[in-house]
C-alpha cells in the first residue's frame, strides 16, 4: 500500500481515537476482501452517504470517505497491495464497509 494512502487512513484513525482492537464496538479499523474503490462508494450512495476522496498517490492508490446523516464515518485506503478501511460510530453494523 502506497505510504501517502496508508498514511492517510492512520492518520484518520488516531484523529477518530481508533486502533487495531478498538474500546469502543463501534468504532474499527477492517481489512475487507475484495473490495475495491468503485464499489465501497457505489455501497456507500447506496445507502444514503457521500463518497469524496480524501488522498490520492501518484501509484495509483486512493483513500476515500464515505459520510452518513446516522454520523457513519467510514475512511478506506485501496491500491494493489490491498484495502484497509477505519471509521467510528453509525449504523447496526458499526458502519463497517459492505
């Protein structure tokens, strides 16, 4: 994963208070399988949220957020090496990625 996009996420998940076990149920950082950028934002309008992206690195790796009105807020970093996506608070998922 490019170091700018990855960068990106982390930098997302220490603002948001997050780590790699979370205190907080709804609050997580996931490493969702194949998912990639068209579809978590064709999943995100899907469900009533706004995609923007929030980073891109000249490789071709991008991070982008997906907001909702239920205070979702879900940051996914996608290139080749993989995806990982942090986000805090939402839905009965805990606004994990689908």
């Amino acid at each position: 994963m490019s170091r700018s996009v990855w960068m990106s996420c982390a930098a997302f998940a220490l603002a948001a208070g997050l780590s790699a076990a979370p205190a907080i149920a709804k609050d997580f950082v996931d490493f969702p399988r194949n998912l990639g950028a068209g579809q978590f934002v064709s999943n995100c309008r899907s469900q009533g949220g706004s995609a923007s992206i929030v980073s891109a690195s000249s490789d071709g790796g991008k991070a982008i957020n997906c907001s909702k009105s239920n205070g979702t807020n879900v940051t996914c970093a996608f290139d080749d090496s993989g995806t990982v996506c942090v986000g805090s608070t939402g839905g009965s998922n805990g606004g994990r990625p689908q």
